[in-house]
C-alpha cells in the first residue's frame, strides 16, 4: 500500500491476437517494486498500448487492428470496466496514445496518421475523432519505408507541443489542436533509413532522445519548447558492437534524475544504459532483459520494467544508484505482454 492507503498498481496491456490476456491489473510491491496479478479484462482485441487520466481514475487503451480504435475504461476497483463502447480513430494499426489539451491522441502506425479523440469531462470519449493529420513521405528502406508509419505521439513537457514520431518517413512531426484537429507545425527530418520509433523528453525540458528501430542508436537533440523545434545533434549506438543477428531498439526511458537513458533492444534482447553527459550520450553497459522481444520500458520507483513479448512475461530490475544498472528481480507471466504503466 502507498502512503494514506493508496494501491500502488501496473497496468498491462497485450496482444489478445497472439495469446494475451488483454488488459491485466497488478498490484506493486511499494518496497521491492515486485508486480502480482490481481485481475483483468479480455473484451478489447490488441489493446497494445496504454495511457492513464492524470488522476488514475480512467485507464485509455489502443486497440492495435486493421479497423483501429480507442477505449476508455474506470480502473477504481479490482479490474477495468469498459467506460462506453471503443471509439474508431480513423487511421488503421494505431500503437500508441497519450492526452493532450482535453483528447487522447493516437499514432496510427498502419495509416500513418495521427487522430485526435476529445475526451468528456466524466473521463469518457467523444463517439469520433475531431480530427487526424496524415503524414506523407517516405524512406529508404524498401520494405520497412515504402509510406509513413506514425509510431508515438506525446505532449512535450510545457503540454503546448504535440510531438509524432513516424518510422517510415524519418521524422518528428510537432503540432498543434486547433479546434481538435492535429495541425503541423514543423517537421524535423532525421538520419535517412535510421526508422525512429520513440521519444523521450529530459527532465530539463531542452532535451529528447528518439530511440531508432531500423538501426540501433539514439538521436540526441536539444529541444526548443518556445518555438516548438527539435534540433538533432549526433546519434549514439545502443549496443556495444554490430549486431549478431537482427536487432530491432523499441522502448526508451529517462531516469527521473535526468542522469541515464535506458533503451530497450529486441533480437538481441537486451536492455542499454547510456549516461547523459551534457548534449551527448555515452553508453556503459548493456543487461539481458529478463525475457524474450522487450516491447516496452517503464521506470517508477526506482525499478525498470521490460514487457517481453515472446517470451509472455513483464520482468523487474532495481537501478543501481551510481551506475544505473538495471539488476533483474523477478518477472510476472502475461502472454504477448507489450506495454506497463503506473498509477
């Protein structure tokens, strides 16, 4: 329990079409950061991503199909329940979601697109996007670039920004609602071929890390939230020499403190600490993730998590202080895991 009798819990989202449970509730360990299982809800198909109301109190999901939707459940007690019916976002294969400015945003990976969903003031959803903004480009790798692929898209931490990550056309869009609409700002291109998948902003506001999925590095670039501009600086490998086989990078963190950024890395499994060193990255050392195919990384508490796919697992790591090495403690059976998030 946390201090005044608050649940410390996970949330777990997962392909139901490989085997997953769909969305599971765990409860937290407040001291050794251990997840135990404590219920959940099959009712949404691939609900691979997941975001939480400021409050804790509404639970948003993506539902990672060809048709693509988002759904809104009430996460007060033992298991989520279903906050109305899941609202089509327009765009196909949407990956990932946050809130911003009253709606939750979705990256449309399939469709490349992002939409904007506004979201009720009882936390519920409105029956249609207000609006989407379709990327248009592409890279040059033949099978993985051939059209945009929107991957992430987040708030900046002034919440004036909306920034979108797309794979297929090596870009950062910024953007802005106007009247519920995604509108683009500025698009920053970066390396060709690189695939960028995730961002992840410094605690200081003027710096973000776009973790790469077609080669393995981490783009460095300082942000300008005044301006709403990203601005590449040098690019860092996540691993420590070329790959043995295929390596696909996927989640990445900041520490609270701002000292280290933790990539995750499938195929070669792994998870990397690099050690933030002005407007650099150095990286230090390299762990296995505890399973097989880590999707995503969390921190909170002081522990890591690494929701490993194929292997159907969510492993545990305490952080070493000093270092930030991650040191495996455990991990919890979900089939087809693929994301966890707290609250």
């Amino acid at each position: 329990m946390a201090e005044g009798g608050r649940r410390h819990r996970a949330f777990i989202g997962s392909f139901t079409a490989a085997g997953g449970p769909g969305l599971v509730i765990a409860d937290v360990h407040p001291a050794g950061g251990a997840l135990s299982l404590s219920g959940g809800l099959g009712t949404l198909p691939d609900p691979s991503y997941l975001a939480l109301s400021p409050d804790a109190s509404m639970l948003y999901a993506v539902s990672e199909t060809a048709d693509g939707a988002v759904a809104a459940f009430r996460v007060g007690g033992d298991k989520p329940e279903p906050a109305g019916p899941p609202v089509p976002v327009d765009g196909s294969g949407p990956t990932h979601l946050s809130l911003h400015a009253g709606h939750v945003l979705t990256a449309n990976y399939g469709s490349g697109s992002v939409s904007a969903v506004p979201v009720r003031p009882d936390g519920t959803l409105a029956p249609a996007p207000s609006g989407q903004l379709l990327h248009t480009g592409s890279g040059p790798h033949e099978r993985r670039q051939r059209g945009p692929h929107a991957h992430q898209v987040l708030p900046d931490p002034t919440g004036r920004w909306a920034v979108s990550v797309d794979l297929g056309t090596d870009s950062v869009r910024v953007c802005t609602l106007d009247g519920g609409t995604p509108v683009l700002h500025r698009e920053i291109a970066l390396r060709p071929g690189s695939g960028p998948r995730h961002l992840a902003f410094h605690p200081d506001g003027e710096h973000a890390y776009v973790v790469n999925e077609l080669t393995p590095t981490v783009t460095v670039c300082r942000w300008d939230a005044a301006g709403g501009s990203l601005k590449p600086l040098t690019e860092v490998p996540v691993l420590p020499g070329a790959p043995a086989g295929d390596a696909h990078p996927s989640g990445i963190v900041v520490s609270p403190d701002g000292r280290f950024v933790w990539t995750a890395t499938r195929g070669e499994d792994v998870l990397s600490v690099l050690a933030v060193e002005g407007d650099g990255l150095r990286l230090t050392g390299t762990v296995p993730c505890g399973g097989h195919w880590p999707r995503a990384l969390a921190e909170h508490g002081g522990f890591l998590y690494a929701a490993n796919e194929r292997s159907g697992d969510v492993a545990w790591f305490a952080v070493e202080e000093r270092t930030g090495i991650p040191r495996y403690d455990g991990s919890v059976e979900v089939a087809a895991a693929s994301c966890v998030v707290f609250g």
